[in-house]
C-alpha cells in the first residue's frame, strides 16, 4: 500500500490600502487559483451580505489587483 503526503496549498494573503479618497487597491499574489475574491456593505448579521467582486483583476508585478470604492464607516 501507498500511501503519500498531501500538502494543502495556503490561502493568498490579501493587501487592502487606500488609493485615493473613497476607493481601495485590493490585492493578492499572482498565480492564486481556485479562489473567489467578495465583497458586502455590511459586516454585521448573519451572513453579511456576501457577493462576489464582478471587475476582473489586474496582473501588477507579482500581484493581481482590484480598485473598488470604498464604503461605510
């Protein structure tokens, strides 16, 4: 019997920081596969609101990026 290792890959750190007033740069390394960037209005409650981001990355460097407003308080 063979039996082998099996080695979890590790969730991409995530980057937020202020671009300009009222908009985010969002980014993580570049490859990440099989992960889902989101986004909610709100972080309260159960659930929260979740959606997923619809504006495709940008490849800057060794990272992918996203600008997106940013709102609430």
């Amino acid at each position: 019997m063979d039996i082998g290792a099996y080695e979890a890959e590790p969730f991409p750190s995530l980057a937020i920081r202020l671009s300009m007033p009222g908009t985010v740069i969002v980014s993580w390394p570049d490859p990440s596969t099989g992960f889902v960037l989101q986004q909610t209005t709100s972080m309260s409650g159960h659930g929260g609101g979740w959606s997923e981001v619809t504006q495709a990355p940008v490849v800057n460097g060794a990272n992918k990026e996203v600008t997106l407003p940013a709102t609430g308080q």
